[in-house]
C-alpha cells in the first residue's frame, strides 16, 4: 500500500492541495479517521479528555475522503 500512495504522491495523481480539518466541538475522539487513512495523514494525541486524530502531514492527503466518510459525528471536511 505504501510503495502505491508514494507513486500517486511522486505522479501528483488523485491530490489537488486538499487536506482534511476536524471540528473539535464535533469530534468525539473515536479515532476512526486514523484507523482508516491509507496515507498515514493523521497523528494520535492526548489531551485532558483523552486521545483524538490530529492533522499531522496534511501534504500527504490524497483526498480519498475515507477520513469524512467513516467520522461518526461528520467532523471532517477536506479544505484547501
Ligand atoms: S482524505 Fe483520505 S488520504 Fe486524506 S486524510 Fe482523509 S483518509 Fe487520509
């Protein structure tokens, strides 16, 4: 899977600059968007209310739009 994302990021084929945002009054920290990312996008981090995703390598992000579909609480949008 990783020898396909970096071909796709070296032939700048299915990314445009998108990259996705999470609205933290949305989100509930199930850290679903990190499980399914096939491009490794997203960080885990610790906060007072325990873990959530955080946007950690938004240049990767092939705007395959798993992250947006498998959030429970629609908390991601792909930006600019
Ligand atoms: S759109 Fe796809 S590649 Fe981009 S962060 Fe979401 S799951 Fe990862």
């Amino acid at each position: 899977m990783e020898i396909i994302i970096n071909i796709l990021k070296i032939n700048k084929i299915g990314g445009n600059g998108m990259h996705p945002k999470i609205d933290y009054d949305k989100c509930v920290g199930s850290l679903e968007c990190y499980d399914v990312c096939p491009a490794d996008v997203f960080d885990e981090e610790e906060t007072e209310d325990g873990k959530r995703a955080k946007v950690a390598r938004p240049d990767d992000c092939t705007e395959c739009e798993q992250c947006v579909d498998s959030c429970p609480t629609d908390a991601i949008e792909l930006v600019d």
